[in-house]
C-alpha cells in the first residue's frame, strides 16, 4: 500500500490492506526520535490497527534519510531481511537501511 495522503487517515483501507497478513513492514524516510516505535508513518499505523483492534506486527524500517535513493536491491534486501528473521526480534527496535556510517 502507497499512503499518498497522511490526512484524514485512510484506516479503513489499511485494516482492509493487512487481513490476513502475518506482520506490515512500513518503510519511513523520518524519525521521531523517543518514540516507542521510531518512524512516524510506522507509529500511526500501529495506533490506527490497535484502534480497530487489528492485532498485526509493525515493523518500523527507516530508509532514504538525508534524501538518500530508495533503490529496488534495497526493497529486495528488506524482503530477505523479513522473511529470514523472527518476527519478534524485528519489532523490538526499528530497522535502519541506507544509511552511512560516521566517517565512512
């Protein structure tokens, strides 16, 4: 699913997009930094879910900051990453992608 527009809050779509999924990846080019999960567009997902009380994992992937280029070897990285890992370790902390180290 492509939000194209963060308000008002297409939840009925959402809810109806994840039935039946085992977990909802969300990739967001932000962060909130404190947050309980770290993306933005992930922490609105995972509070519109609950209130309708769609119980599927979030998992918070942060990619592009600084306007780095989201490229499809990453899109199938991510999915390598996702189907080869435990669900419960990706949804403790945010998954950071694209993003170069200090000094590098």
């Amino acid at each position: 699913m492509r939000l194209r527009l963060f308000r008002p809050f297409p939840i009925d779509e959402l809810v109806r997009v994840v039935e039946g999924v085992k977990a909802v990846a969300v990739i967001d080019r932000a962060v909130s930094p404190g947050a309980p999960i770290e993306g933005p567009v992930a922490l609105e997902i995972a509070s519109a879910l609950k209130s309708r009380g769609v119980d599927v994992p979030v998992i918070s992937v942060v990619h592009g900051l600084g306007q780095r280029t989201v490229f499809s070897r990453d899109i199938e990285e991510l999915t390598r990453i996702l189907s080869t890992s435990e669900l419960t370790n990706l949804m403790r902390n945010t998954l950071y992608m694209g993003v170069r180290e200090y000094g590098s």
